[in-house]
C-alpha cells in the first residue's frame, strides 16, 4: 500500500499526542509502517502540547516534515490540560486550565501560537473546558449560574486567547474545535455550541461510544451516529468529521462500530486516537478491513433522513433518550433548530423545554399538518406551562410496573396483545377518554395505563409517548409494540417499512439507500416491505444479502426476512 492510497468516501487521520512522538525518526518509521500496512492513512494530527508535555517548534517542524516526505498530510493538535505547577493550591479535574489565572492563560496562548506558527490547521481536544472553582473564579462568577459564567468564559477564550493570536502569528491558519461525545453536559463547563461555533473555523464531533455497560459516561452506542448529525446541521459544511478511540472496548465489535455508525452519519474524514493506542493494537488490523467495507456502502448512501430531533442549545432533561430510541431502530435527524419541515416527524423530549418559545412553534408546526412525538418527561416539563393546550394528559407522580401491552383500539377492547420478557415501569399518566386516544396501552390485572396516545390539533397530529423509568427498558418492549412505535416515528416518504426486535440501527438517506445493523449481543431477524412494483436490492443492484423474499402483504408489498448476527449490518436500495 502507498502513501497515495486514499479511501474513496472519507479521509482517515490518526491523532498524535504530545507523547507518542518522542522516539526516534527510525521508530517512527516503524511504527508508521504498521499503520500503512492495514489502513489507507492520509493524514496525522500532531500534538504539540498537553499537560506538562510540549513540543519545540523545532521538533514539530521535523515531524511535520517526517510525515509530508511519505505522503502524509499534517496538521496540529493541542490538548488544552496544565500540569500541577500550574494554580497550585486548588484541585482541578484531569488538568483543566483555569482560565482567570494569567500564568495559565499565558502558558495556553503560548501553545496555540507555537502551533499556528507550524501548522495551517489546529484541532484542540475536547479537554477544552473549565471546572475550576478557585477563589478568582468564584470572584468572577459572582451571582451569575456556573453555567452562564463558564458558558461566557470559554466564549472570551476562543477569541482571544485562540483565534486573535493564532491569526497573528499565522493568518492563513484554521482553528477547529473538537466537542465531546457528552453533549448533555456541555453547558456545565463551557463547551458553547451557540456561540463557539462562529468563532472557530470549524468543528469537529467526538463518536467515542466505548462499551456503555462499564462506562463512566452515560451514551449509547447510537450516540455514534446522533451528535454527528447534531454537528452537522448545527454547522453545515463545516463539521471537520468524526473521532473515535479503542479505549475501554471491551469487544472489538464496539471499536468497530465507532466507525460504522461515524461513517453512516456521513463523516468527512474519522480521526483515530490515538497513535500510542493503536501503534502495536489488533484494532488496527480489524479497523483496515472495517473501513474497505464500509467505503463500497458509503458511496451508496445519499443524505441521512430520519425523525426531527429538537435539541436546543444548552439543553438537558431526558439525557441521550433519542439515543435509546435509535436503538430501536429508528432513525433520527437531530438539529438545534425547529424545523420548519413537516414531512418526517418531530420528536419533542423534556430537552426541548429548554427554548422558551417551543409550545408557539409547536402549535405553528402542527397547524402546518406536522405530526409531533412529545415525550411523558415533556409533558411533566411543561406542566401548567402550555402542554395542556396539546393534551388531556397529566402526570399524577405515581409508577406502575407492567409486563403486558395491547395496540390498537378495537371497539372496546384491543386488536393485539403482547408480554415484554421482563417487567418495566411507566410513569402513571391520567387522561379524559374519548378526549385523547390510545394508541398503545400497558396492563396490569383490571387497570391500563397510556404508553402511546394521540390528538388532533389542527391540521396535524401530536402523540404522547410515555417512556419507562429506565430507558433501557424500551429495548424490552414486545416486537409488535416497537415496530407501532417505529411506524409512528417514521417519515412517510420512507419507501420501506421495518418490522421486528429492538436493539436495532436504521440508518436511511434520501436516495432510496439505507443501512440496518444488529446492536443485540444475539442473532435477529425482521421484515421488511417494499411497495408493490418495487424490490429490496443491494446499492449495486444485486442481490440483497441476506435479506429473502418470504412473501406478499395485503397490500401488495413485497416481504423479505433479514437475519443480522450480533454488530453486524447490511446496505439495501429500494428499486
């Protein structure tokens, strides 16, 4: 493999930290082979600063260098963490910088010059945070929330302590901020994704999922897929890629899947951290023959469509549920603008609350003949706040534990009744019969509680979906109650519907191209219908792999059956 050799559908970098380039030019050749031996490698990141370690200019004009004579473009990186010399007396986590002292100041300013001074391009990685609470910090903060003084705080570094002296020193040069895969929590220590991003060049969107069973963090493995397409239509055309990481995958599967679901977000390039990670890793050798693959389907697929996703800047309440909802095999398109697009749905969550201004543009959504998913946590939310003008619904603050469900009214009873294989407890909604309707209901001996409910609001539908205490128990819920749930999140343009299990990844664009991936730990099948007069294929036209014909709807459709066993996928077209 040359150094010319390129993926055809994103470009792939690996980052360098600070650390992993002090050997020798002799080692790194070594090591470098390695990397080119199994992966198409067009571009390294190199870090000239992180924590108590930073790089001479000198040295990175070497590196730089290094790299570019193999045929490896080169950009920059800074880790924005100070060792403990710096703010001594206080404790900060994992090195962050407290940015009202001036020696610290001073010290980042001085890493950001030196790698404008080298490099046309500088990413910094998303240590690039407060969670100071010093004394000046204190003093600064004032009456203000932690929130609103971090918020404005990392606002005044990106300009004048990034932007103004990197422009000095280098005016061709492109700063890129790289935020982190924990978007629920970036308004507590700065990350300002209202502003931040008319200050930087660009953006770039951490996919880091791991193996959320022991993670500290709390992020589903659509995350992977769902902050990329937040990122990208916070800023279009300016979302850089995606970054992942092999740490803490407890199966190769997981690393693996970091990059499936970056590519089926259409990333631009992945960046890998890191080179000390990877340099002697079997995830390397596992990843080239991932990425071989998932170019062929990247070049088929067309733009992400899915279910609107509201999540506004700064928001927080039903934390990543859109992640656990994905999971179900529902696709989303997350933005932290209100569309104004009616033709897919709208899935409102308590996040949503967060825009003063949401129950108007909802009102207007639905008086264009939208259809709006609004969550039990919203509701709750807005309580006494506007959601009564959408609803009969309230919250009475009691719980239920329920293992059977029924779909579909039926004269006075149900069309379907189904049993989840364990228990799962639902808040306790009230509702006026006949004033709001049901459209899933849990029972439990001689009582019943809503799960999925609708009215009518003008031209337009809106629905109550109440969601279990725990979210990871909508991956319990029966077949036929996910795939009711599925439909009803569905965009009607979509030319194929999905029957069948949870902990599933749908991931649909706009030319008829889409991808189903297995997230269950065992083997799953589902139906798959197509209208009549159409077929399910393979993006090339060929056969449709793995998926079989096993029949006719009522309607006409033709039904395949699919079987994916665990973290695998497979690419159709609807021709």
């Amino acid at each position: 493999m040359t150094a010319s050799t390129s993926y055809d559908s994103f470009k792939l970098a690996v980052y360098c930290t600070a650390g992993c380039l002090n050997g020798s030019f002799d080692r790194l050749e070594e090591e470098l082979a390695f990397f080119r031996k199994h992966l198409k490698l067009s571009k390294v990141y190199i870090e000239n600063h992180r924590g108590d370690v930073s790089l001479s200019r000198e040295r990175l004009l070497a590196l730089k260098a290094f790299f570019e004579e193999r045929g490896i473009e080169t950009a920059g990186g800074i880790t924005p963490t100070l060792g403990d010399s710096y703010r001594p007396g206080y404790e900060r986590l994992f090195g962050g910088i407290c940015y009202t002292d001036e020696a610290s100041r001073a010290k980042f300013r001085e890493a950001v010059e030196t790698a404008a001074s080298v490099f046309d391009e500088v990413i910094f990685d998303d240590f690039f945070f407060t969670n100071c609470g010093c004394d000046d910090c204190l003093a600064r903060k004032g009456d203000r929330s932690w929130e609103e003084f971090r918020l404005e705080l990392m606002a005044e570094v990106s300009e004048n302590l990034i932007m103004k002296p990197a422009r000095a020193v280098n005016p061709n040069s492109r700063m890129v901020i790289k935020y982190p895969n924990w978007n629920e929590a970036y308004q507590a220590s700065g990350y300002n994704t209202e502003k931040q991003p008319g200050i930087f060049d660009s953006l770039y969107t951490g996919t880091e999922t791991r193996d959320p069973a022991i993670s500290q963090q709390h992020i589903p493995r659509y995350a992977s897929y769902s902050l990329l397409r937040w990122m990208d239509n916070l800023a279009p055309g300016r979302n850089g890629g995606a970054w992942f990481d092999n740490l803490d995958c407890t199966y190769l599967d997981y690393y693996l899947e970091q990059a499936n679901l970056s590519v089926f977000g259409r990333a631009k390039e992945l960046t890998l951290f890191c080179y000390s990670l990877l340099k002697d890793s079997a995830h390397v050798p596992a990843l080239g023959f991932q990425l071989g693959k998932l170019d062929e389907v990247a070049a088929a697929l067309g733009r992400p469509v899915g279910a609107w996703v509201y999540e506004p800047h700064h928001a927080r309440g039903e934390d990543h549920l859109y992640d656990y909802l994905g999971m179900l095999g529902i696709s989303f398109e997350l933005t932290p603008h209100f569309p104004t697009d009616t033709s897919a749905p709208l899935l409102i969550t308590k996040n949503a609350a967060r825009d003063e201004a949401v129950i108007g543009k909802m009102k207007e959504y639905l008086r264009s003949g939208g259809r709006i998913v609004m969550t039990s946590g919203f509701v709750e939310e807005m309580a006494g706040r506007g959601a009564e003008e959408f609803t009969t619904l309230r919250p009475t603050g009691k719980k239920l534990e329920v293992g059977q469900f029924a779909i579909d009214t039926n004269s006075c009873t149900f069309n379907e009744f189904s049993f989840s294989a364990e228990p799962v407890s639902f808040p306790v909604l009230d509702y006026s019969t006949n004033g709001t309707w049901q459209t899933v209901v849990a029972l439990r001996g001689h009582n019943n509680i809503p799960v999925l409910m609708y009215d009518n609001y003008g031209k337009g539908k809106i629905h109550t979906f109440v969601i279990p205490d725990d979210y990871a128990d909508l991956w319990k819920l029966p077949e036929n109650v996910v795939t009711r749930i599925r439909k009803t999140l569905s965009p009607a343009a979509l030319p194929f519907a999905i029957e069948g299990p949870g902990q599933a990844g749908l991931f649909p664009s706009d030319n008829g191209a889409f991808v189903l991936e297995n997230f269950a730990p065992i083997p799953q099948r589902w139906r798959i219908s197509v209208p009549e007069g159409r077929e399910l294929r393979a993006p090339d036209g060929g056969a449709p792999s793995g998926a079989v014909r096993v029949g006719t709807a009522a309607d006409g459709s033709a039904v395949y059956e699919v079987r994916l066993s665990p973290s695998r996928f497979a690419a159709y077209a609807v021709r």
